[in-house]
C-alpha cells in the first residue's frame, strides 16, 4: 500500500460491511477509492470481477481504471468501472426482456425527448391544456428519478397536471413503440427489474460482492435503490463522498442519501478525510467559512498541513463587461499560464462576456457546456441512419432523415404516412415498405420512399460486419451528404463539412481501439458528457459553469458573479431556491483553486434582457468574512463605463389583485393575489396561455402593463 495519512487508511482497510467516507474537498478520494480497490485485489483476495465501481462521468471511470491497472501493474483489470447509466445499459441489455422489453432497444437523448414530446402535446384531443413540452418532460423525469409514477387513484390537481398525466401515458407509449429508453430509463428500469425479480436481484448480488461509489452526494432515489440492492444480501457497500458538494438537486440528486446513510445501513462505519492536499490555507479558511452556515451537514473542517497563501480576492466592478475586462487583464498581469486558469460562473450566459474580452486580448480559451459537437446537425444527422441500422421501429430518427438530403417525401406526405401507422398502431419505417401498392401517393413520393428503404436494407446489412467508419463513409457516399451540405449552407459548409469529418474521425477511433459493433458505438456515443471531452493541460483559459468545475482543479480560479440573485441564483417558480444548496454550489467553485482565488461582482448587469442598475453584493461575501478577504481594484473606476438607458423603474411594490403584467417568457397574463414584500415580494400570475406560475417579482423578468386592469 503506498503512502496514506492514517484517516486514509482507515478507510481503505475499512472491515467488511456498509461504510461512509466523508471526503471533503481535495482530500484524496479518488486515491482512497483506488487504493480500497487494490486492498481488496491484494490484500483480501477478491477476484477483481467480483468488484463494481459506480461513479457519475465517463472521464472519472476511465481514470480509475486506469489507476487501479497502474497501481497494481497490470496491462487491464477485469473490476467493473463505470457509470450509474452505463452500468444500468450493461445490465438492461443483458435482462431487459424480463421486463417484456426488447433488448435491441435505442437511446433517445434530450433533442429526441423534445421532438418526441412536440409531436404529443401538438396530438392531445382537445379539451387538454397544451402545457410546455420542457414542463411535461420535467414532469416525466422528476417522477422517474425518484422510481414513482402517477398514482392511478389519484384524481388531478389541475388541468395542467391532467394534461401531464395523459402525456406520461402516450410518451412511454411512443418509446415502447419505438424500441427505445431514455437517459432516465437507464437508471429506473434496472431499479424496478431488481425489485420485481429476485432472480435477476440475487444473480447481480452473486456476481458483485463489493460495492464502491463514488460522489455519493450525487446520487438520485433511483441510484439510491440500485446500489442499496446490489449491496443487501453481502452488505459491502462502500460510499464516498461529501454532503458539503451536494449541487444536483435540480436534477434529482437527494443530499438524504448521503445524511442518511447511517440509518440507511444498520452498523455502517464513517470515516472522515478533512486533510487538503490541493488549496492554501487562505482558500480553505474562507471556503470553511462559508459552508459553516449551512445546517444540513454531517460536519467536518478541511485543514492543509502547507501554511499561509495570499488572501482570497475580492473584485466588484461596476458593470459586468468591465467584471470581465479584469479578470483577462489580471490574469495576463500576473502572467498566469492560460492552461492553469478557470473563471467559473453560475449560468452559462455569463460566458458570453469573458469570451469577448479574451478575444479582444489574444487569450485562448475553452468553454465548457457549450454547443455539445454530438449536438450539431451534421451529427445528428448521421446518427439517425445510424439508429435505424439499428432499430428500424425508431420513428423520431426517420421523421429526422426521411427527406435528408431531399428526396422528395415531403410534409404532406409524412402526415399520410404518420396517420396509416396510427390506424395500423405500426412503425413509419413499416408502412414505408408497403407503399407501392398505396395509390394515394404520387409515383415519384412511391419511388423516393422505396428507394430510402432499400438504402436503409443495403446499409444494416452491411452494418453487421463492417466497422463504424467504413460504414459511415458508405452512408455518407450513397446519400450524396457533403454535397448536401456543401448545397444547403453556401456561406458556412467548410466548417459543417469539418464537423462531418470529425465526426468519421471518432468513428476510427472507436474502431482503432476494437470498440465493437454500430450498436456498442452508438452506445457509447449516447453516454458521453461535456467534461468528458475537456482536454486536460490544454493551453486556452477554461471558461465553465460552477457545475460543470466539480471534480476539477486549477492553480487559479475566478469565481464571478457574486451578487444577489446570481450566486446564490434565485428561482423564479414556486418554489423557493435552496439557499444552503446555493452556498454549497459556491463552496465547490473556491475549493478548485489550489494557489489563488479570485471573486468578482458587478453591480450592474443585463440579465433577462433587461438592465439592472443596482444589484446587491452577494451574501456569501459576507459569510465568508471580510477579514478573510482582500479587495482589489479601485473603488470608482477612473473609466466607469455609463450603464446604457433604461426605462423608469416599473413600481414592482404596487402589484395588486388584476395589475396586467408581461413577462419575457411567458408573454402577458394578470396578477391573482401577491405575498410577501420588499426583496421577498411574489405574485400569483395566470398568463394568456393559461399557465399559472409565482414569480419572485424582485428577480423576474416582468413589466407591468401600465393602466390595464383585469
């Protein structure tokens, strides 16, 4: 075993049995996990098969497998490593027809779930609210997560909730049909497969007798059941990680879980790492200060033996592109190296600004969460041939190509189609093939529709025995698609067309490295996530949300946007923000930073659209103590940049009973009864659109509707 403080290796050689490593920031989790990892192969004798390593990103697993093979000098070794999602795809392919699911099902990701939605909530009988397809999807997926569905005694709260429901039912209708799961599938069917079959539960229980996870924190209830399953018959589950980063409620994660993991697992044993090896003492001190304000910890204080470190640093400009013009001067001041600098922000619309200001300054740099490459056209393009190699049941991936490049099946044409398979509860791609005897359509949309299901015949057959990229540039040369490009975008095709070759070139790779078939690729394609692809040492500033940084870590950060509904960020819905989970959000950004740390504000700043004259410097600031802080820069800019010309500020505290509003949204709607006031003002507004929504008023994007009374 190689070198470990005695916390450390306490829970590495931790007894069998449930245990819970609290792992602050930078204390060595990672190598605490490989090195439990080792133990086990080494010093227990497990048959590293027997182990299963769950953590949350690609990037992650491929590094701990990498270790552990380093560690114990070896070319591979047979644990399973991955993803919560990658390792419910491995088990779904393998069990998913004990669910009377095929196992050749797709993958639909986020644009297949919106186009899908579109197309139902455009198909509800009349008489059903049309709510947002983004609320119905959130509906779904908030249920899913947390393995529950619509309780069917139940009767609606309201007509938008009826809508939802309906939605629920013809959604999962519409996957079925289609063969397919979404993301959240890969979590909930696996769950309800352990629960519902014994014998799939002990088979998985017999094969994995340790259970290690990784950013515990994180998880949802459907992660929660997994792990708890998989580990109740032997009870070694180990579980890593640190309620103080607990930031992805928003997308299902429960800091229960982790809170509760002592009552959760009779006898669990918790350990603390509080040991930093990566921040100063400066950073850790203003970073404990801070999260000490939350209540809902399990508590430990983060401690550096390396004393000292220049105080953390506080900027507050007067409007946020000068926010932005001092972070790049500072930076290129100081003569920081681009490759150890991250500014960090908490929504992805601040990156607009400090992308401009390293243009203007010649500083390269990466943003991180911006156009996903597996998000653009020529991609997702290609990748619905791909699919329907696959899965010719998957309709939203031929409604993508049918006509791309064109062949002459236009819109009327798809509608008759859509409507036969409606009346035959068939697949598109089915009544495709039976369109030669359909006298209703004109010879030339009869021919075009053969022709694509030839061309989708010759190519799955191919597909069995060929390699990805081979098979793609066949694709690629039988539909004439750089041409296509090169018609469709006179002015922009060299760079699309870039994107198409970027494309074969991963198609290469996957084959150089033996990834397998077009179906393994098209899965490994579905799990990627934006960090995955960051490239680490590159030499460009990182530019990425306060989300996007956990896990990571750089000699310097900038932290921007300190102010009051920014960070922490105030919800505009019903619910009120979690202010601790905010303050924790913020407590992940510092502890990035392993020699500097910089904060900024601006105390003017266009958000929504509209201009903010006088936002409030954030509280955190405050928490964090000032004497724990240095402020930089000059007070009054000598230069002040003048805020651009606003229209008077609307008297938000007048709002009543009826005051007709507009929002930047949700387009105009009247006031149904306010509460609160002052910065704690909301109303109750019921919108044309018949959504009803309580609105922080202070923070959200609204104007009254001068004189107009309902």
């Amino acid at each position: 075993m190689i070198a470990l403080n005695k916390e450390q290796e306490a829970a590495v050689t931790a007894p069998d049995g449930p245990a819970l490593v609290l792992a602050g920031a930078g204390s060595g989790k990672t190598r605490v996990i490989i090195e439990r990892l080792a133990w086990l192969i080494e010093e227990r004798g497990i048959d590293p098969r027997r182990l299963l390593a769950l953590t949350f990103t690609n990037k992650a697993a491929n590094e701990m497998q990498q270790r552990v093979a380093e560690r114990l000098q070896l070319d591979r070794v047979g644990l399973w490593v991955g993803t919560f999602h990658s390792f419910g795809l491995y088990v779904l392919r393998r069990e998913i027809e004990r669910l009377g699911r095929p196992s050749s099902f797709t993958i639909f990701d986020d644009a297949d779930q919106m186009s899908l939605m579109k197309r139902l909530i455009q198909d509800l009988p009349a008489g059903l609210e049309k709510v947002l397809p983004r609320d119905a999807l959130a509906f779904i997926s908030a249920l899913k997560q947390r393995v529950e569905a619509p309780p069917p005694d139940e009767q609606p709260k309201n007509e938008s909730e009826r809508s939802l429901r309906e939605l629920w039912s013809r959604y999962h209708g519409a996957l079925s049909r289609a063969r397919a799961v979404d993301f959240d599938d890969l979590l909930v069917l696996p769950a309800r497969l352990f629960q519902e079959s014994a014998e799939a539960r002990q088979k998985y229980q017999r094969r994995f007798q340790y259970v290690l996870v990784d950013e515990y924190q994180d998880t949802n209830r459907a992660q929660y059941v997994l792990a708890r399953l998989l580990s109740e018959a032997h009870g070694n589950i180990f579980a890593v990680g640190d309620e103080d980063q607990s930031i992805y409620s928003w997308r299902g994660a429960d800091i229960n879980n982790i809170l509760d993991f002592a009552n959760d697992f009779a006898e669990a044993k918790v350990y603390r790492l509080e040991q930093n090896y990566r921040s100063t003492k400066a950073i850790l001190d203003a970073a404990n200060a801070l999260v000490a304000h939350n209540a809902n910890r399990l508590g430990k204080n983060l401690w550096t033996a390396h004393e000292g470190g220049a105080r953390v640093r506080v900027f507050a400009a007067q409007v946020a592109d000068e926010e932005a013009q001092f972070v790049v001067d500072d930076l290129r001041q100081r003569g920081l190296a681009p490759e150890q600098v991250a500014v960090l922000y908490r929504t992805n619309g601040q990156s607009r600004l400090f992308e401009e200001a390293c243009r203007l300054q010649g500083i390269n740099y990466v943003v991180v969460g911006g156009i996903k490459f597996y998000s653009r056209k020529e991609v997702k393009d290609i990748v619905a041939y791909l699919r329907l190699l696959v899965n010719q049941d998957d309709d939203e991936s031929l409604r993508r190509v049918l006509n791309v490049p064109p062949r002459g099946i236009g819109g009327v044409t798809l509608q008759h189609l859509e409507q036969y398979a409606a009346l035959r509860n068939s697949a598109l791609f089915q009544v495709l093939r039976d369109v030669e005897t359909d006298e209703t359509l004109s010879a030339r949309a009869r021919q075009a529709a053969l022709g694509f299901v030839r061309l989708v015949d010759d190519l799955a057959l191919k597909a069995r025995e060929s390699k990805v990229a081979p098979l793609v540039e066949a694709l690629l040369e039988k539909i004439g698609y750089r041409e296509y490009v090169r018609q469709s975008d006179e002015k922009d095709f060299r760079s699309r067309l870039e994107v198409v070759e970027e494309f074969l070139s991963a198609c290469e790779q996957h084959d150089a490295r033996g990834g397998g078939p077009l179906l393994q690729f098209l899965q490994d394609m579905a799990l990627i996530s934006d960090v995955d692809s960051l490239v680490a040492g590159a030499p460009a500033v990182t530019l990425m949300t306060c989300h996007s940084a956990k896990g990571l870590e750089y000699d310097h950060v900038y932290l921007a946007g300190l102010e009051e509904g920014l960070l922490p960020f105030f919800s505009e819905f019903d619910d009120d923000r979690d202010i601790e989970e905010e303050r924790r959000l913020c407590y992940v950004a510092m502890t990035r930073a392993r020699q500097s740390l910089t904060l900024t504000a601006a105390r003017a700043r266009v958000l929504y659209g509209r201009h903010n004259p006088a936002r409030q410097l954030s509280r955190f600031l405050q928490e964090i103590g000032l004497e724990r802080l240095e402020i930089v820069g000059e007070k009054e800019p000598k230069h002040r940049k003048a805020p651009p010309e606003q229209a008077p500020a609307q008297p938000i505290q007048a709002l009543r009973q009826g005051t007709r509003v507009r929002h930047a949204s949700f387009g105009p709607g009247s006031v149904l009864y306010t509460s609160g006031s002052g910065d704690k003002l909301r109303a109750r507004i019921r919108f044309n659109t018949g959504r009803t929504v309580t609105l922080m008023v202070n923070q959200a994007p609204i104007e009254i509707l001068e004189g107009k009374q309902r």
